[in-house]
C-alpha cells in the first residue's frame, strides 16, 4: 500500500495546488473586471448560507442513486447555468451558447469514445478540469458580488469541514461513481492507474474564500488567503494520507476530507482579520478601491488622531504640548 501512496501523494499536491491556485487567480481577475448582473432576491445573508450548505451536503447523494443518463443530464444543465450567467456579460450570446455547447458536448463525446485510450483519459480530464474551473469563478462570483461575506465563508468551510470528516466514507464511494463518467465535477490527472482529482465544492469553496478576503480587506489580505488554501486545502490533505491509513479506499488512491484542515485555518483567519481589521469593506467599497489594502484598525486610529486639528489656547496660556520656555517667560 505504502507504494501505491507515495506515489500518489506526489501526484496530488502539485495537482492541487495547479487546481486551487488557478481557480484563485482566475476568481481574482474576474472580479476586478467584471461586474455581473446581480440577481433580484436581495442581499446574501446567514438564511442563504443555510440553503447552500443543504445543498452542497444533499445533492452528491443523488450521484449515487440516479441513474447515469439522468446524472449526466444533471451535470449538463448545472453547468450550462453556471457558465451562461456568469459570461454573459463578457461573451456575446451568439458566440457563448455555442461554446458552451462545444464544451459539454465535446466533454461527453470523448468519455464515450475514446475512454479507452491514455489520450483520451487525458483529454477528457483537461476538458473536465476546464469547465470546473470556469463554472467555480463564476459561481464564486455570482455569490460575492451578490454580498456573501468572509463571516458566512468562515463559518460555512468550519461546518463543511466536520461534514467532510464525518462523512469519509460517502465521500469515497462519491469518488469512485465519478471515475471515467462523463462531465466528472473535478479537476486532476492521471498517470497509469493512479487519478487524482479535487472536486467542484472544494474548488468553489476555495474561490470564494480568497474572493471574500480580497473584498473584505484588500489584496495583501487575497494572498494570505492563498497561503491558507495552500497550505491546508492543497498540501496537508494529502499528505495525510500517509500518517492516516483511514484515508486510503482499497483501490489504492487517496481520499481525504480536505475541508476539515481547511476549515479550522479559514475560521482562525477570519476572526484573525476581523480582530486586527474590524467590519468588512462592502462590495460597493470594494468597487471604489479594488486594489486598496485596509489598514489595522490601531493604524486607522492613530492615522485619525494625527489628523485631528488642535484647538487653539486661551490668550496668556500656554499650550498642553509647548516646550517649557516657549512663551519667553
């Protein structure tokens, strides 16, 4: 076993990081460029949180039990949703619907036809790691802009993460459903026998956590999120694998609950950055400055008390703040 994880494991970290990093990056420059449509249901709130996680924690159930026409007639329609809302601002509706189409159709064609082969494995895992990517920065997006917050990020990856733990087992049989089937919602490799693949929740999860750091705090606080996510979400998680035998399913590839690693440090960070920074910038703020840092809370104060203007003395007193001998006296 031992050398069916080493191998593995090397696989999977730079597969990860290639996968998170991308996402990040990606969520980044659509931000600062893009400006979606928002839709008419208010501002994102704890009540939203709620629904999204039912969602998240529900909807791979159906994986398991639907048949694999109704499955793929799923994913189809969840990714056309997501990539039609989030480009239509960018893309003009007589080129996007196309590609959009090309993409899921040319995604379905290969895991039928050309599976088989190690060029198909290939093209189907690029194809499959392309749309993930798109679907999650738009996806992302669509909730930051709407007015997701670093608070509802923080408290929804803590909660994910003890689901994640808890739920291991699922998870790996979720993650043999998907092998070699069509619009398979991961990204990863393969080389041989061995795949390795991070899913669309973890990915989404990672975007917007650095969307809504970028937002609340600016972009040194955007790349310290990065860090996080590297670091627990990327490189921990698999690593693990070789301290956990827990976290190896029979077939020899590796499954670990990547959010209960990162959840605990996004959760840190953000009460981290709410202590030393205070409330978070809106989107509407954000927009003013996208590029701007928030200043430390201690900063903003002494910056503010600088700046207050001093009262003039009272004729024949002297000043608090004047040197003994001023006045000539």
């Amino acid at each position: 076993m031992v050398d069916i994880l080493v191998p593995q494991t090397l696989m999977a970290v730079p597969s990860n990081l290639v996968a998170v990093l991308s996402v990040s990056l990606v969520s980044i420059l659509f931000m600062r460029k893009v400006a979606l449509d928002r839709p008419a249901v208010g501002v994102f709130n704890g009540r939203d949180i709620v629904v999204l996680y039912i969602f998240i924690v529900s909807l791979p159930t159906l994986y398991l039990f639907l048949p694999q026409w109704a499955l793929t007639g799923f994913l189809i329609v969840t990714f056309m949703a997501a990539l039609s809302i989030g480009y239509k601002p960018v893309v003009p509706r007589a080129v996007l619907w196309p590609a959009i189409g090309l993409l899921i159709g040319f995604n379905i064609w290969v895991a039928r036809t050309m599976l088989g082969t190690v060029p198909g494995w290939q093209l189907m895992l690029v194809m499959n790691s392309l749309l993930v990517l798109l679907a999650a920065v738009a996806v992302a997006n669509l909730y930051v802009q709407g007015g997701m917050k670093l608070k509802h990020v923080a408290y929804f990856t803590l909660t994910l993460g003890l689901y994640d733990l808890a739920f291991l087992p699922f998870t790996v049989q979720l993650a043999d459903a998907f092998i070699g089937k069509p619009l398979n919602p991961a990204m990863g490799m393969r080389i041989s026998v061995l795949n390795v693949d991070i899913g669309l929740g973890d990915v989404l999860v990672y975007a917007l956590f650095t969307l809504t750091m970028l937002k609340a705090y600016g972009p040194r606080a955007a790349k310290i999120g990065m860090v996080v996510i590297v670091v627990f979400g990327a490189t921990i998680p698999p690593l693990s694998a070789l301290l956990v035998a827990e976290l190896v399913r029979g077939g020899g590839n590796v499954v670990a609950p990547a959010q209960f690693s990162f959840g605990l440090a996004a959760f840190a960070t953000y009460l981290i950055y709410k202590r030393r920074f205070g409330p978070e910038r809106t989107y509407a703020q954000f927009r003013r400055d996208p590029y701007g840092n928030v200043l430390p809370l201690k900063k903003r104060t002494d910056a503010a008390a600088a700046d207050r203007p001093v009262s003039p003395a009272p004729t024949g007193q002297v000043p608090d703040e004047a040197p003994v001998g001023a006045t000539g006296g």
